[in-house]
C-alpha cells in the first residue's frame, strides 16, 4: 500500500482543533465503463464486503428461483442486505425459508445479536437467545440456497468456494465489474461465504452497471433492473432503523440505489437521467482505511460526493438524511462539541 491510495476524507473537529481524520478513496465510473471522479487511487484494491450483496443476488434470479418460489419484491431486497434482526427482518425471512422449503438448520452463516439495539433489548428481556435467521446475512445465505435447490446442488457446504452457488456467485461478479475471474482476490466473509476484493474503480462500474444494465444480456439487464427496484422499493429491508443505506434511498425515492460493506466500503448506483437529462448511470465506490467502525466517515463522504457530482437535496431530502450529513460531535450530555466536516474534492475527469 502506498501513502497515495489513501487521502484525508472526513475530519472531526473538538473545538477549534481537528482531532481526527478518517482517510479514504473513491472512484465514480458511468455505465459506459467512464472514470467520471475520483480521489485518492481509483484502481486500489479492497474488498467490497457486504456491497456485493446485490451480484451474489443475480444467479438466484437467472437461475429461475425467483419465479419459481414467486419471491416478492421485499424479499429479494431481504437476499440483498445487510439487515437490522428486527421482527419484521425475522418474519420476511421466516416467510422467505417457507417457501423454499428450506429450514433454519440449513443457514450456515452462524449467530450475532440484532445489529437494532431496541430489538435486542426486547430479546434479552423475553429470554430470547439470537438466531441465524436474525444475522444480517441470513437473507444473502437464503437467496444461495435457493439457487442450490431449484439447481438441485447440494446443500451442504454451500459456502464453499468450490461449491456451483459459490461459483456462478463469482463468475456473474466478474462479469458485472469486468474484472477476470483469476484476477478476483478471494477471502472469507464474517458469514464464512467467499468475499471478493477488486480495484474500486471495477466495484464503481458494477454499481453503474446495476443502476443501468444498458448493453447486458436481456436475463442480466432484466435481473439487474428486478433487483435495483426491490431495494429501492423497501430500503428498510435492506437496512432498517437509523441505517444510512436505508435512509438514502428513502430520501432519493428510486432514484439512488446503495449498499454498504463491513470495514469502511460503501457502493451506490445512481441510475440514469438522475444527474441531468440523458445521463447515464454512475457507479460510487468508497474504502475508508480505517474501517470507520462507527459509521463516522461513509454516510458523510458519500453526501459530499453526490453534491460534487450535482445533485442539490430537495428539503425533505435534507430532513431524511441530516442526521448523517455533517453530524455535530456531541459529549455525553448531548452537548455539542465539535464538526464532521467532508475534506476532499473530487478530481474529475469527463464529467460535463
């Protein structure tokens, strides 16, 4: 890694001190496989974590699962998040399992408490211990098992690398962010499946590609465009309360599809005539370096960069989202103590 990939993103002042700065880097590539902006080095390698969620999502509607077990649109954008444990994320799940015939037993993604404090407070209270279902990859590892099952693949072992799931999972990422196969570092997830680490320029196109499958093979564009408008359509599922990824695409109401990924990486599709008439999609892709554990950075950096890119938020835009744009330091008191402040501009290239 060089001093390059990584510049000064977001600070966070105390008083009239900057005491922290979180780093990153960004790349903003268009359908047409056009680096737009960029910041810090575009072709720096990370792994998307969490944001592949809406590829690993293709294969299941390619492979005719979708149909088959007649998923609605709340339920694919369940296979495509990162989701709170809530009891709705629970039900949809449950709801999801049953009619696939498949069992709890058969997730291998493990346990965590609810990633929503009010529902794990309510757990702990009523003497409920955690379950897979409620893990916040439970929804991407039902999508997996649904393609192992109207594929007629074991389901065993799915999460392995090797296994056809995991396979067709890669070979569509690669596809979508034109980046070969051999050429994908491989390592394993939080939920043990494979996670892929590509230059952040690659992950921006699959997000543009996503946002406007122009050019795609019919079944692609049209899984693709399934896929972006059952994520947009319920942001909660994708999320849920106080999440950015939910928040933003309430806020944009169709417009911007985004999902964020474990130790600092956020993707987002902004899809076409968004930017201005006849424009075409436009991938996102952020890495903060420091993992930006507590979500300082992400929420922050990703608003600043819509707003160098030319969207101007709209007053309920603006209510949605401030508590994630520029938000106050606050002590323990809830007494303002210092700023985020956004600390980049964006280079940019052929963006008009």
């Amino acid at each position: 890694m060089t001093g390059t990939q990584y510049q000064p993103l977001v600070e966070l002042t105390r008083g009239k001190i900057t005491e922290s700065v979180h780093y990153g880097a960004i790349a903003v590539v268009d359908s047409n496989n056009d680096l737009l902006a960029s910041f810090g080095d575009p072709e720096m390698v990370a792994f998307l974590r969490s944001s592949a969620k809406p590829f690993q999502a293709i294969p299941v509607f390619e492979y005719g699962a979708i149909d088959e077990y007649g998923f609605t649109d709340k339920e694919i954008a369940l296979i495509c998040s990162s989701h709170s444990g809530t009891d709705e994320h629970l039900a949809t799940i449950t709801g999801l399992q049953d009619k696939t015939g498949l069992l709890e037993e058969n997730l291998m993604c493990g346990t965590h408490p609810p990633m929503d404090k009010q529902t794990e407070t309510a757990m702990l209270l009523r003497g409920e211990e955690p379950t897979q279902r409620r893990h916040n990859c439970s929804g991407k590892h039902t999508g997996m098992l649904a393609q192992a099952k109207i594929r007629r693949v074991p389901l065993e072992n799915y999460i392995n690398l090797h296994h056809p799931v995991q396979q067709a999972d890669l070979k569509v990422f690669s596809e979508m962010c034109d980046v070969a196969m051999d050429q994908i570092e491989i390592g394993i997830d939080g939920c043990s499946v494979p996670v892929y680490a590509i230059p952040l320029r690659n992950a921006a196109l699959g997000f543009a590609r996503l946002a406007d499958p122009v050019g795609l093979p019919v079944k692609r564009a049209a899984a693709c465009q399934r896929i972006t408008k059952a994520m947009t359509a319920y942001p909660f599922m994708v999320a849920g309360p106080d999440r950015f990824d939910t928040a933003l695409m309430e806020a944009f109401e169709g417009k911007i599809v985004t999902k964020t990924g474990a130790e600092g990486f956020q993707a987002i599709g902004i899809l076409p005539g968004v930017l201005s008439p006849g424009s075409p999609g436009v991938g996102i892709a952020i890495k903060i370096s420091d993992g930006d554990l507590k979500d300082r950075a992400r929420p922050t950096a990703s608003l600043e960069v819509l707003r160098q890119l030319g969207i101007n938020f709209t007053a309920r835009q603006k209510e949605i989202l401030e508590k994630f744009d520029c938000p106050p330091v606050k002590n323990w008191r809830k007494i303002v103590v210092g700023e985020t402040h956004p600390f980049f501009t964006l280079q940019k290239t052929s963006l008009g």
